[in-house]
C-alpha cells in the first residue's frame, strides 16, 4: 500500500474554501467523492462543529473510510450512493439544506493502486473498471461488444484521443480473434496501432483509451452533469462547493455550472435589475486553481487537479 495513496489533493486550499460557511455551529458538509476519507478526515477535525455525510459507489472505499472516520463517532454518515443521487439522500436523512459541498472526481488511489480492478494501464490486470463493482458493465465488455462507431465515439469525446479510429480499427480486428479479458494485451495494441510520432507525446500512449473507457463504464460525465446542479441546489445562502477535476471535460461541465449560475438572467436593458434575475453564484476561484509546484512535486496525482469554488448568495427565483 503506497503512502502516496493517503495524500488528498489541495487540501489546505479546499478547506479554506470552505472555511466561512462551516464554522457556524451545526453546518452541514457533505462530501460527494468519499474514497479513503483524507479530505472528510481533515473537514472534521477543522471543523469541529460540522457534521459530515460521506457519499461513495465504492463498497471497499466506504468500508476503509468508515475505520479512518470511526473516531468522530455521529458527526459522519456514510452512505453508499453515486454523487448524483445527493437529493435522494439528503431527503432520506432529512436534511434540507446542506453548508458545504466538496468533490474530488479524481480515481480514488485506492482503485489505481489495486492491480485487480483493471484502471491503471502500467500493470497488467482484468479490464473492470467499474468503481462500484456490483452493478452495469466492465470495460472488458464495452470493448468487445460496443459497434466501432460507438467506440470512436467514446475514445475521441471522452479520451480527446486524435487517433481513435486506428485504434478502434485494430480493437474491431483484435476482438474478432479473442475477446478482451486483461488490460496488458490493450495497452500492447494501441502502441502497436499508433504511428511513431503520436507515441512520442504525453505519457503513456494508451492513458487517453483508459480514461475514456472509465468515464463510459461509470457514466462519469452524465453523473457529473446532475450532480454539480443538484449539489449547488442543496446548498444554504452562504453555502460554499469547491469541485476539484482532473481532466478537461470534468472542468469545463463544472465552469458551465458555475458561470451560469454567477449570471444575471435578466433581459438587456432594465435600468434595475429585479431579484428574480440576479445571480445566484459568486465565484471564488479566478478561473480554475492549480496545485502549488510543491504539492506536485510531493504528490503526482495532484498534477492534472483544477479547483474551482463558487458560493450560494441568495435563494432560486421561484
């Protein structure tokens, strides 16, 4: 178990962000992307009058978590659930109104580190996928049963992978053989499949297919395009979400969200801008926030991060 797996990504930064609105008494914080509780660990001991709920697909995350958070007894709630699902349990919990929201829609370390769920292409394992292992379908299956249209499809929305029908052309071939089972014989194919000068660029050539098959297995962007509405929904006047991404498509849905919500509606023209049409949002990163070359430096994964904040300033126009 590396110590790298236990090192939340811009943690100070996010707990700043949050800092005004969760050091009122009874402030509610919830945590949408829960894995192995570094983030929640650290909202709990800041903030010692909140209460935390911890969401995560992940049965095996939930369960390593729940010993890291057992010292804070009542103050966290975990519950089994995908981030979009957040009004379903704030419902369920009776909770109407939360303070703080804060996603980290990273792989959890956890899922990289554990050779046997197939997400990382550096080691060789079955092609799984799935952050939570007892439902829909691995990316073994969508490889060998999806039409090469859908594929391409996949890998150019979701990997932004230039050379998606060479490699897709040569999984069609490949799979007519011998369906897919292990991830070592995809990462083989798709150096094979690439001409010379697109292998010389960014890393390992098949880390684009990789991200593209996980964001299709989890649905990652059609959760994503509920969750971020419905978590800035939930949040109190005052309430304050800070959403760290780590690729281009996440950030981009997240910047959407927000960008919307800190517009005026109203139509050109009014001398006065009526309540109804003010924004809902104030932002509270310019853009999106880097990580410090320090934390890089200490920490690889936090490379990619993007932190954006926004707080809530009045109620939706009803």
């Amino acid at each position: 178990m590396s110590q790298s797996r236990h090192v939340p990504v811009m943690l100070q930064r996010c707990l700043d962000l949050l800092a005004p609105a969760l050091e009122r008494p009874g402030a509610v914080v919830v945590d949408c992307t829960l894995g192995l509780g570094g983030h929640s660990e650290a909202l709990l001991s800041r903030f010692p009058e909140a209460r935390l709920i911890g969401l995560d697909r992940d049965k095996e995350a939930l369960r390593l978590s729940g010993e890291r958070l057992a010292p804070f007894g009542e103050r966290a709630t975990l519950v089994h659930a995908v981030y979009d699902e957040l009004p379903d349990v704030l419902r369920r919990l009776r909770i109407a109104r939360v303070q703080g929201v804060l996603f980290d829609l990273g792989v959890s370390s956890m899922q990289l580190d554990e050779a046997g769920r197939g997400f990382a292409y550096a080691q060789d394992a079955p092609l799984d996928m799935r952050m939570d292992q007892t439902t829909g379908m691995s990316a073994a299956e969508v490889l060998n049963t999806y039409p090469p249209g859908e594929l391409v499809r996949i890998l150019r929305a979701y990997g932004e992978e230039k050379q998606a029908k060479r490699i897709v052309a040569a999984i069609v071939r490949a799979r007519e053989k011998e369906p897919f089972s292990n991830s070592a014989r995809l990462v083989e194919l798709i150096r094979d499949a690439l001409p010379q000068a697109a292998k010389r660029t960014g890393g390992n050539p098949a880390k684009r297919t990789f991200q593209a098959l996980r964001i299709e297995v989890n649905g990652e962007l059609s959760v994503l395009e509920r969750a971020i509405p419905a978590a800035v929904k939930a949040l109190d006047v005052g309430g304050r979400i800070a959403v760290l991404s780590y690729h281009s498509l996440e950030d981009r849905l997240v910047k959407q969200v927000f960008a919307a919500g800190a517009a005026s509606t109203a139509p050109p023209g009014l001398p006065v801008v009526p309540e109804r049409y003010q924004p809902r949002l104030k932002l509270l990163t310019r853009g999106a926030e880097l990580p410090t070359e320090e934390e890089v430096a200490e920490n690889r994964r936090a490379a990619p991060a993007r932190l954006r904040g926004a707080e809530r300033i009045r109620e939706d126009a009803e």
